[in-house]
C-alpha cells in the first residue's frame, strides 16, 4: 500500500508539471516523444550515474572525515547539488548538439523535463523511506511536491536556458554562458538543500524557492515572447516576398492560430507546423555557418516549397 500510493504521489504531480510545460510551448512545441525521452533520463539514467558519483565521492571523503553526521551534512549540501547538477545537464547538451534545437524555450522545456524526472525517482525513494507514519507521509508528500521536486524543475531549466540562449550567439557566448547555467543550477541545489538542511534557515529556504520558480515563469514567458517576434519578423519577408499572404501573418504569431476559420481547416495544422518551422530555420541560418547553415539553407528551400504547394491546392 505504501509503495503504490508513494509511486502514485511521486509520478501524478511531476507529470502534471510536465505537461503545463510543455502545452505552455505554444509557439513551436517541441514533439512530445523526446520531451519524455529527456524526463525518463532524468528519472532512470540520471538518478543511476548520480548515485554512483556520490556514492563514489562519499566513500572518498570517509577516508578523511570520521564523524557520519559531517559526511551526510557535507553531501547533502555540496556533493549532491554538483554531482546531481552535471549529472542531469549532460543530457541537455547532447540536446543542444541537435540541429533542430532552436532556442531558449527549448532549452527550458527539456531541461525542466529531465529535472521533474529526476525530482519523481527521488521523491519516490522519500515517500518510501521516511514515511514512517500516515502524518510523516503526508508532510514529505506535500513539502517534496511542491518545492523539492520544483527545485529539480528550475534549476536543470535554468541550465537548458542558458544553452538555448547562447547557441547561436557568437564564440564567446556559446563557450561562457553554459557554465553560467552550470553554476547558478547548482546554486540554486546548494541554497535549497543548505536550508532544509537546519531548522533555522527552513522558512527562508522556502521564500528563496518561491523566488526562484517566479523567476523561471518570468523568465519562460519572456522567451515565448522572444518566439513570437522571430516569427512575425521572419515570415513578414516571405508575405513581402508573396509566398505567405498578409491576413495571416498575424495568425501564425499569435494564438489566434489555433482557432478555426481563418484557413481551409484540413491544412491549417500543417501550415502552422510548416510556417513556424520557416521562420526559425531563417533565424538559425542567419547565425549558423559551414554544414549546419547549408542543411538549414536546405530546409528552408524545402518548407517553401511546401508551403507553396500547400496554399496552391487549397
């Protein structure tokens, strides 16, 4: 009975969590499959290869510190908030490595997917092991929900901001900001469990988590936004080029799209999917170079044509 109703805790809420996230992306959703992909590795992959760097840094402190009280201190609030930190960030930067990895939202989405993942296994393991009575239960269910599990959410978001941010900026940029990201991730881990870690700093750790995720939704919100300018200002060329007509423009970058009546309603999906797509291989063509500019160059020719054809037949 415990561990199914702990699963269950564990699994609903963080799913929920990722969901709003990812329906939140209105402008250029990224496909629902990988944005699981990245939640499974923080709630499998992840948890593993972090538990195997603590584990192996513990171990290496013991020799140097006797006292069991000091070493759990010490990985709670150092170990745990670097290991944990890269651990869930090597995935996004494979992330970032793809092509079709556009820009700051993406980076958010699939960073906050792996966090809640890795935020689920780790509640499920809390529920299950400190549930020593129904009121103990219940305290940890709300306290992890609502702010730890966040935490996991906010800070490997932060990171993936930082990544989309920086990938099609200059050099200097794309070398610097990840480690930017890096560090404020593990600044928010390290702040977080500094203060759940003593009675006395509990509440001002649950201010500074407060904070931080209105941050995040600030910061979230800003970069759908930044979306939406890339798309009237790269599909406003093609209206003036003849391809897109002016009375939909407006359409595509707002969510007004969604809405029929604007368009022959048995294209207007792919026409969104397809204009969206446009306009940000425009912009990641303009600041690519060598193979990659060629391949967006590429896709660019191809949407256009699709487009054409798309509007012509209906």
């Amino acid at each position: 009975m415990l561990i199914t109703a702990s699963f269950l805790a564990a699994i609903i809420p963080m799913i929920t969590y990722l969901l709003i996230i990812w329906r939140t992306d209105r402008y250029d959703r990224e496909p629902l499959s990988l944005v699981l992909i990245n939640y499974f590795y923080g709630a499998v992959g992840a948890i593993i290869i972090a538990v195997a760097g603590s584990g192996f840094i513990s171990t290496v402190i013991s020799f140097l510190i006797s006292n069991k009280q000091t070493i759990d201190r010490i990985d709670t609030i150092l170990v745990a908030p670097v290991v944990e930190e890269i651990t869930k960030g090597f995935f996004l930067f494979l992330m970032v490595s793809g092509r079709k990895f556009d820009n700051m939202t993406d980076g958010i989405v699939y960073g906050g997917a792996i966090g809640l993942g890795f935020g689920m296994t780790e509640n499920f393991f809390y529920f299950v092991g400190y549930g020593h009575t129904f009121a103990d239960w219940l305290g940890i269910v709300i306290i992890r929900t609502l702010f730890s599990g966040v935490m996991h959410c906010v800070s490997t978001g932060t990171l993936g901001a930082f990544l989309g941010y920086s990938k099609f900026k200059s050099q200097f940029i794309k070398i610097t900001f990840p480690f930017y990201g890096l560090g404020i991730a593990i600044f928010i881990h390290f702040l977080w469990n500094f203060s759940v870690s003593f009675e006395s700093t509990t509440i001002p750790g649950f201010l500074f988590i407060i904070f931080t995720i209105a941050v995040f939704i600030t910061v979230f919100s800003i970069s759908l936004l930044g979306e939406r300018k890339i798309i009237f200002r790269e599909l406003l060329a093609e209206t003036e080029a003849g391809l897109i007509p002016r009375e939909h423009l407006l359409f595509l970058n707002s969510n007004k799209r969604n809405k029929p009546g604007w368009i022959d309603e048995s294209i207007r999906k792919l026409y969104i999917r397809a204009a969206t797509t446009l306009a940000f291989r425009k912009m990641q063509a303009r600041n690519s170079s060598g193979v990659s500019k060629n391949y967006y160059e590429q896709d660019i020719a191809h949407y256009r044509n699709f487009i054409r054809e798309l509007l012509s037949n209906a």
